[in-house]
C-alpha cells in the first residue's frame, strides 16, 4: 500500500503540464524548473480553491499586482507567460472552458542595461589571480575564458575537453536549446588554457574520468555555484564590490569592450550567440552613453 500523498486536482493538472512541456514542447530542464517555480507558486495562492474553473480575469490581476509588490517587472512578465502557458494547455486539453489570462496585461519589462567593469577594473581582477597552485591556475583559466569569449555561465559548466581546439584556436560552445556555434580563443586564452590542462587539471582529477574542462577539488564538473565562488574570491582581493560583478558581468564587459573598441556589432551578436541582433545593441547602448559622458568631461565646447 502506497504512503504518498495524493495530489489535489490542481496539483495534478500542473504536473501534467510540465510533463508536457518537457516530452511534447521539449523544454530544457532549466527552463522546466522555471515554470515550476512560477506555476507553484501560483498554485500555493490559489490552492484554497484548488479547482482553476472559477479563476477569473479580475483574479490574475491581483495575482499580478501582489507579485509587483516584491518582483521586477521583468520576473512578474515571466511569471505571468508561465501561467498563461498552463491556463492555455488546460483549455486546449478541454479542462477551462475559457482562459481567463487572455485579457491580462503583461507589465512593461524595464530597458536593463549592463553594467560591466571597465577595462582597468578587469585588467586588475585578471591580474591578482597567482599561477602557484592547481586551483589557482584553474581559477585564472576560467576567468580568462569568461571575459576572453564572453559565454555564458551553463556554457562554461558544459564545455568538455573535445569542444578546444588548439590547432585551430577554436571553442565549440553549446548554448542555448542545444545550439552551436564557434568562438575563437585568444592567445592570453590559449596560454592559460594550455598551462591549466597541462599542469593542474590531472592533479585535479585524481585518478577519476571526466570529459569536463573545468573541475572542482573532488574531480567532478565545476558548479554555477562554484564559479559564483571563484568570481567573488577575486573580486574581494582585487577591491571590487562583489554586488557588481558576476559571470554574466564578464559576458557584458567582453562584449561592451570589443564594441568601444571598434568591433562590428554583427560580429559581437555571433560571438555571444545571441539570435537577435536587438539583445546586442544593448551593449551599443552602453557604449553610446559612456562615449557621451566622457565627451561631456573633456571636450572643451561641450559644457555651457
């Protein structure tokens, strides 16, 4: 006889949606959890009526006002599409006769712009990592493959041993929805890659196998987490607030210093991977603000 508990109705219907999204829609596991995350949390505030027929439109708007209290506009957006997305299933599979999400209004996402380090504050935190230990060397390796090619942080934690080509000093990086492209390695890169795998890496491993590129000290894959670590280690010796700074602080800082710097946008657009060539222009835009500022200081007509 089975001791676990039975899901309610509600509980039940949320499951068979992310069931479906996963086997049919064919979601990656973190974009699974996403909407796990948003559509329970839904559900634990609708649990005291359990049964989603007697939602209505007024109702999902107090939701969304409740979730503007605490979450940026970009997270309740987010939140709001995950539920429209299990409201829209359940009609199509005739639970809802109707979905209630349909004359919702989705809050305008604020224009975030990047923040990046500047050159002299990445040159610094590159430069306090010391080259004595396996773990160092690892650590200035992988920092250098963050800022050097500006992937994103699950690119790094899924990069393996066949995706570096030395001889053609060229990275196979897979992104998102299991999408690749190539990603020239430079030659700062290339020296702290090739010292890495060539005097720590094996020390790290400890007799174990692994196809990843970068280990943690047990020999297993380095974590998100754990490089949210090393990031922070550096950043406190090198006397930069860890609040300004994380992976995805070197992807914007490779990518607003190779445009300020003269690169073709285009170029940049396929160097991050990014589809459209909006998302990119928003390190234009970076740019554009920090060219006006200095501009405002040091150009002797510029004031009043």
């Amino acid at each position: 006889m089975s001791l676990a508990p039975s899901l309610t109705p509600l509980e039940s219907q949320l499951e068979e949606y992310l069931q479906w999204l996963t086997i049919e829609k064919g979601r990656s596991r973190a974009t699974i959890e996403a909407y796990r995350r948003d559509v329970r949390t839904f559900a634990n505030w609708w649990l005291p009526h359990d049964d989603l027929a007697t939602l209505n439109t007024g109702d999902l708007e107090a939701y969304v006002t409740l979730l503007q209290e605490s979450k940026s506009s970009s997270s309740v957006a987010r939140a709001l599409a995950s539920i429209r997305g299990l409201l829209r299933y359940l009609v199509d599979e005739g639970v809802l006769s109707h979905d209630p999400s349909a004359r919702v209004a989705s809050p305008r996402r604020g224009r975030t712009l990047p923040k990046p380090l500047s050159e002299a504050e990445m040159q610094r935190l590159l430069d306090v990592i010391p080259t004595n230990t396996a773990v160092e060397l690892r650590d200035g390796a992988l920092l250098e493959l963050l800022y050097g090619t500006g992937v994103r942080v699950s690119e790094v934690v899924g990069l393996t041993i066949g995706d570096l080509d030395f001889d053609e000093e060229l990275i196979l990086v897979t992104g998102k929805g299991s999408k690749q492209r190539l990603v020239p390695m430079g030659a700062t890169l290339q020296r702290a890659l090739r010292r890495y795998l060539s005097e720590s890496r094996t020390i790290l491993l400890q007799r174990r196998r692994s196809q990843s590129v970068f280990l943690n000290m047990r020999g297993g894959s380095l974590s998100r987490q754990g490089i949210d670590l090393i990031i922070h280690r550096y950043a406190l010796a090198a006397g930069i607030d860890r609040h300004r700074i994380s992976a995805h602080v070197f992807r914007h800082s490779c990518a607003t210093h190779m445009l300020a710097r003269g690169a073709d946008i285009r170029v940049v657009q396929e160097l991050l991977g990014h589809v459209s060539i909006a998302t990119t222009q928003l390190y234009t835009a970076v740019s554009i603000t920090t060219l006006k500022n200095e501009y405002h200081q040091a150009h002797p007509r510029a004031q009043d």
